[in-house]
C-alpha cells in the first residue's frame, strides 16, 4: 500500500524486495532468492512523517504569504470603492438641491435621498427617490457620514466614510473633500 507521503508528493514508495511476501518465501525456501540492498522500513516511516510536515509547513507558509499580500490590496480596493461611492452621492444630491433649493440638513440625512423628509417646508417639491435602492454603506459595511453645511465645503455639505479602521477623524477617513 503506498504510504501517504506518497500520495501527497506522488511518489511512489514502492515495498523493497527483501521485504515482500513473496522474497520471504523465497527465502526461506531458499529458492529464487537474490541478495539486495536492505531497505530500512523505520527510516522509510521517518521520512513519511517529515516530509509530511514539511509539506504541511510550505502550505502554511504560502497561504500566510498570501493573506499578507491581499491584506494591502483589499484594503485599496476598498479605498477606492468608497471614493467611487463618494462621488456618486453628488448627482442625487445636486437633484436634490434643484427640486427644493437646498441640500439635506445634517439631520435629515442621505435618507432624504430616498424618503422626503417629515420636516420639509415644502413637501410638494420633493421628487424623488433620487437613489435607486437603499443608502449604501461604504465597503467596510459602515453608513457614510454626513453633515451640511460641511466642515470642509460649509457651502454645501461634508459626505464622508471612516475608513478601513471605522473611526471618525482619523488619517483614514475619505471624504468628498479628498476626492472631489
Ligand atoms: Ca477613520
């Protein structure tokens, strides 16, 4: 039977002369039989075993290698979803603005993209939705931050993500101020 290191590494440990059945017959009958190199069966089990651990170590290693090297990528990738996200909130917003003279208050929120506000002076001017499905949260699974006036644009209005570490005010924040 082929041990397992030789079903992992596909190498055939085939079982040596001097130690089949049929050679033990031969020689003990003393028949047939021709003097071979002996094999050493502890140190062919030994080697099974390292060479198992040696492939389990290589695998460890290289998906440890691969988790560090999608680590950063993710990360970018997700940067840059939310920078796309970002931008995109500008058109509805700006609809928004031409249908009622004004961007939605801090308290209103980005849900007065989709549902009009309770508060609205004029609720007839509403005329949305003017997002298509629900608020998106950014890629971290977290809501966008908003606030109008804004901090960095206090014409219009601060849109921004807490970034890849979900805190506000932090060196990874993206805001429309960033990427606008
Ligand atoms: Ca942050």
């Amino acid at each position: 039977m082929p041990s397992f290191c030789a079903f992992i590494l596909g190498v055939r440990c085939a079982s040596p002369p001097g130690l089949s059945i049929n050679s033990t017959r031969r020689r003990l009958s003393g028949v047939g039989y021709r003097s071979s190199p002996r094999v050493d069966r502890r140190h062919c089990r030994g080697l099974t075993l390292i060479e198992v651990l040696l492939v389990l170590a290589i695998l460890v290693i290289i998906a440890s290698l691969a988790v560090t090297a999608y680590g950063p990528i993710q990360r970018k990738a997700y940067m840059r979803a939310a920078e796309a996200q970002i931008k995109a909130f500008k058109t509805p917003l700006q609809a928004y603005y031409l249908d009622l003279n004004c961007y939605p208050t801090t308290q209103q929120g980005l849900e007065a993209l989709r549902s009009p506000p309770g508060d609205l002076p004029n609720p007839a001017k509403w005329n949305g939705p003017y997002l298509d499905s629900e608020v998106p949260l950014d890629p971290w699974g977290r809501p966008y931050q908003y606030e109008c006036p804004g901090r960095y644009n206090p014409d219009t209005y601060d849109l921004w993500s807490l970034g890849p570490d979900g805190q506000n005010g932090t060196d990874d924040d993206i805001g429309n101020w960033m990427v606008e």
